[in-house]
C-alpha cells in the first residue's frame, strides 16, 4: 500500500510540472497521451502488486501451519488416572533431574486416550511388555496422566530416567494429530518445559532417541517438528 500512495503522490507532482512545460511548448495533446501510458503503468504496477500480496498471501497459508494454536504455558486440564504400580508399565521408580520432555505418537489409530490407558495399565496383568507414558493426548485434546512426573514411565528407552514423556493419539495411518490433540500438546509440552526449567530446544521426539520413525507426522516433516517447537516457544514466551 505504501508504494502505491508513493507512485500516486509522485505522478500527481509531474502532472502539475507537466502542465506548465506543455503550456510554454506544444499544448496538451502529447502530454495527455503520455499521461495514459503513466496510468497504464500505474494500473500494472497495482495489478502485479496485488497478484504478488495473494501469492504471498496462499504461501503463508502453506507453510505458516495448517494448525492453529492460541496457548501459553498455563497448567492444562489434566485427567489423572495414574496407573497401579507394577513392573510392566509403573515400575515405581524416581527419575533423575529432569533435562527434556519426549513426544510420541500412539501407533495405534483412531484410538482414545482412555484406550491406551487401560492398555498400559492392562500390562500387569497380560505382561505383552514393558510400555507407559506419562501423559497421553486424546483425540479430543483431552489429557490424561498415567505416571507421575517423579516417576520413570517406560516409553523413551534410555532417556527414561530424565524425561517426561506425551504419546499423542492420532485419527489415521498417516500419523498427523488433530487440531484439538495438536493444541493440547503445544500446551501441555510448554508447561512442563516451564515447570522444569527447559526450553524448546529440549523437546525431542522418540525418534532422537532411538532412530525410531516416532511420533510419525513429525519425523516425515522436519518443517512440521520445527513449526511446533517454534509454537511451544511462544505459548512459553506468552507466560513469561
Ligand atoms: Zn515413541
């Protein structure tokens, strides 16, 4: 917009030195004609300026994430349900100082929060294998919390000990969350980095850990794993 009002002001000053020169030299008639060339340039130049605002406009629409996010750090609703204690999913034993929060994805689709807690907690008895998590996000943002976050749950292998870990559930092989789910995360994850003096630089996802493909959707999308640490920054900075 500032360019066009500069083009009009500018135009507007040659016109009136226009006048004058045509006046002393051969009268109006060629100065006119030249006027409709500059309008014609003026009207291409808004022309391409407007084409150039909606390609920016569609780009920023692709790549400035398809989620939309409006969280701070704030503690989110939490749906304790802590599993029992048990060799197979709550061994019972204290983490050691907490240096990062770990992000998974079920693997399981279109299955609850609710699920996949009393499937960790349905181990004891089955003894399939040692799996838990501290936090599981739902399809519907809800969360639910299994293990507490003294407490070393079984799903980051070595890290363990000194993370706190959140498997998201999601809707569909392709492993994406859903916008609900997607929310409470960035929430839940800027809290818990808040609550442990970390920073978006320590949320990590299994796949840092293992080589694992974990979460899915953010280790087939670099751009994606860093627009949602880059989103749990600012819901941090919102709080601070
Ligand atoms: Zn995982």
């Amino acid at each position: 917009m500032n360019s066009y009002r500069g083009d009009k002001r500018r135009n507007t000053y040659k016109k009136k030195s226009g006048k004058s020169k045509a006046g002393n030299k051969s009268g109006s008639g060629k100065w006119s004609g030249k006027g409709i060339l500059k309008n014609r340039y003026v009207l291409i130049s808004i022309a391409v300026l407007i084409i150039l605002t909606i390609i920016l406009g569609v780009r920023s629409c692709l790549t400035g994430g398809e989620y939309h996010v409006d969280v701070d750090a704030s503690q989110p609703e939490l749906d304790v349900q802590l599993l029992d204690v048990n060799p197979y999913s709550r061994p019972g034993i204290s983490t050691d100082n907490i240096t990062g929060v770990v992000v998974h994805y079920t693997a399981n689709p279109g299955s609850s929060a609710q699920d996949n807690r009393d499937y960790f907690n349905g181990l004891q008895y089955s003894q399939a294998t040692q799996a838990s998590s501290n936090f599981i996000v739902g399809l519907e943002g809800e969360i639910i919390q299994c293990v507490p976050t003294w407490e070393v749950a079984y799903a980051s292998n070595e890290r363990n000990s000194d993370t706190v870990s959140i498997e998201v559930c999601h809707p569909d092989e392709s492993g994406k969350f859903t916008q609900e789910s997607y929310s409470s995360l960035v929430q839940l994850t800027a809290w818990l980095c808040v609550k442990f003096g970390l920073t978006e630089d320590d949320v990590i996802r299994h796949y840092d850990v293992t080589g694992k493909n974990c979460p899915k959707y953010f280790v087939e999308d670099e751009d994606a794993w860093a627009e949602f640490k880059e989103n749990v920054r600012k819901a941090i900075d919102k709080t601070q």
